[in-house]
C-alpha cells in the first residue's frame, strides 16, 4: 500500500486553503506560519501536522523548515505569501518586504526540489516587480528565471472560487511547477448565496441561534434603521430616506459597495478581512422582504455563512479561545479550500506517479 503523498504548507495561516487535502489521501505534516494566534488555529485544525511558527525570512526558521520538509520526505508544496503589498489597496512598492517573500519560496523550492509546487496569491502579483539582485524585475519573470532549469511546467493560471464549486467571486493567481503536466480542473456550476445561506434561520442583530457558529453580530440602533430599510442588493447609502448619516446629521458619502446587502441569486463578492463591519465593502445579509416593506436581517453574515460561502463544511470548528474578530480575519485572508482541493482531483492520476 502506498503511503500518503506529503505536504508543506507556508504562510498557511490556519489552514483553510489545505482544509479537503486530507479527502485525497494527502498528508498535511508540516506548515509555517509567522503569527502565533493563526498557527495555533492550524494546529487545532492540524494536530497531527508539524506547525512552526515564525519568520520564515529568519534562517534559523528557515533553515529548519528545509531539514523537516527534507526528513518527512514531502513531495508538494503549497506557498501562500501574503499579498498585502500586491493588492489594489496596496502601492505595488518593489522594496515591500511582503513582496520580496517570494524570493524566500523560490529558495525554499531551489534548496527542497519538490514534485509539485502551488503558488497562490492575488491576481496583481503577475504584474508586481521586485528588486531582487540590484535588478527589477516582475515576480512572473523571476519565477521562469530562477526555476525553468529545474522544472519542464511553469504554469500561471488566473483563477475564480466561484467557479470551483464555491459561491463567492474570488479571484486569485495560481501558479503550478512541476516537471509533470498537470491540468487544470473544469469550471464547476455557479452556485449562489441563496444556494448557500438561503436554509439558515432568519436573525436580527445580537440573537442566537441553535446552530453552531451562526449568530447575528450587533450594531448600533442607527445601522440597524438604515439597513432595515435597504433592499437586497443595494447600498443603503442610495436610500431616498433613511440613510447613512454622521453624528452631525450630515449625509454620509462613500462607495456603492459600503453599506451594502450582498444579492441572492449570484455568488457573494469577495470576502474581506474586515466582513465584520456593516459599513465596509459588501458585508451585509441580503436580507427578506417584510410586510412592512422593511427588510429582514440587519447586520452582516454570520461566521456560519461566511463558512458556507467559503466553502467549508459543517466540520469545520473554531476553538474556544478564538475570538469572532480572529475568525473573520482568517477567513477573509484565506485561500477558498476548493481551489485546491478540486484542482489536486483532477490531477489525481499524475499525484500517483509521486508513489512510484
């Protein structure tokens, strides 16, 4: 019987992205994460799975990851850098030390020579540059120069988890090496919130519910009127009356997306690191519609439905110690499990060759 292929995960975070790995018979057994909060989350998730947390640009970090990932014998790697500094709300700056973490993976790869390597990061990282060598050059081109003499396949793919059995528009680059061809997955049908959420039981702001993770956060009696009185789908920001105002009385301005219930019948938009706030970007139920003309569910998604809409299933937990603010932090951050977990089943026949 063949053992299980290996894995290495950096920058993991708590582990979302790796969450299925376990469905193909992959062994998550080592990962690196530089915050302690989400590496303890990781091994919550991963308890069998060697967690270290740290600076992975430290050496003597560094240095250890490559003898453990050398010691387990781990075939693939999974590389998540943070991608703050490539971001549209970011400045694209070529000296971000956030972006030059990609020139730690490329060593890691250099020094390791896995099979299979996935890089997942924000489709602004195919036109980001980086000084690497006295030189500029985009993180695409430092990839092939590096590693094309080591591996047959560079792949840069731009990817969406909407189409990837996942219902929220999310889109990432993803970027495949390996000296065999892998392919990648078909798109799967769109599935919507209302495929998603629509089955979960109504909740105001601050009330419980039965079910496990899914309770309505609370929010200022003047939010709670003003989203009461949004349609699904709109900003409350577009309300003839009953709209945002500061303490003055001031109309406030601000983005179409802010303020916003998210719609129904399509895939949520991107969620974000700050989806607990009801005047950020798309954060709020869709809501339904009340014989007073008013609509329910005045608050943003529960973490039961920011789950949901990540993708995750009704195994996945949350320790006692993490707080709401922690979880919605990493599920903003994190990569949607299905891109990987779906791409890895359609190569399930080249992953065999690993065993060989």
């Amino acid at each position: 019987m063949n053992k299980k292929i290996g894995v290495t995960s950096l920058f993991s975070s708590a582990g979302i992205g790796t969450f299925y790995l376990d469905k193909l018979d992959l062994n998550l057994s080592l990962s690196n994460e530089l915050l302690l909060k989400r590496a303890q989350y990781h091994s919550f998730l991963y308890p069998n799975c060697l967690s270290i947390a740290g600076d992975i640009t430290d050496e003597k970090i560094f240095n250890t990851l490559i003898n453990k990932h050398k010691e387990l014998g781990n075939e693939i790697l999974i590389a998540t850098p943070p991608c703050q500094g490539m971001s549209v709300a970011g400045k694209n700056d070529p000296n971000d030390v956030r972006n030059l973490l990609i020139v730690q993976v490329v060593e890691f790869i250099k020094l390791t020579k896995p099979k299979l390597i996935m890089i997942e990061n924000v489709v602004q990282l195919y036109k980001t540059k980086i000084f690497v060598n006295n030189e500029l050059i985009l993180i695409k081109d430092y990839i092939i120069k590096e590693l094309s003499s080591l591996y047959k396949h560079i792949d840069f793919y731009t990817v969406n988890s909407k189409e990837f059995d996942t219902p929220q528009d999310r889109k990432r680059a993803l970027v495949i090496i390996s000296n065999e061809k892998f392919k990648m997955s078909q798109p799967t049908p769109i599935t919507s919130v209302r495929d998603a959420i629509e089955h979960l039981p109504s909740l105001e702001p601050g009330q419980c519910s039965s079910i496990p993770y899914h309770n309505a956060k609370t929010h200022s009696d003047r939010q709670i009127s003003w989203m009461r009185n949004t349609p699904t789908g709109k900003s409350a920001l577009h309300n003839e009356t009953n709209y945002p105002v500061k303490t003055d009385g001031q109309r406030i301005k601000g983005f179409a997306t802010t303020y916003k219930r998210i719609e129904w019948d399509k895939p949520s938009p991107t969620i974000t690191m700050a989806n607990g706030s009801i005047s950020s970007q798309n954060n709020v139920h869709p809501g339904r519609l009340n014989p007073d003309g008013t609509y329910s569910d005045a608050r943003v998604l529960t973490l039961k439905e920011i789950f949901l809409l990540t993708g995750l299933d009704d195994t996945f937990q949350v320790p006692e110690w993490a707080s709401e603010n922690l979880v919605r932090q990493i599920i903003g951050e994190s990569v949607p499990p299905k891109i990987f977990y779906l791409f890895l089943k359609e190569n399930k026949d080249v992953l065999k060759k690993f065993n060989k």
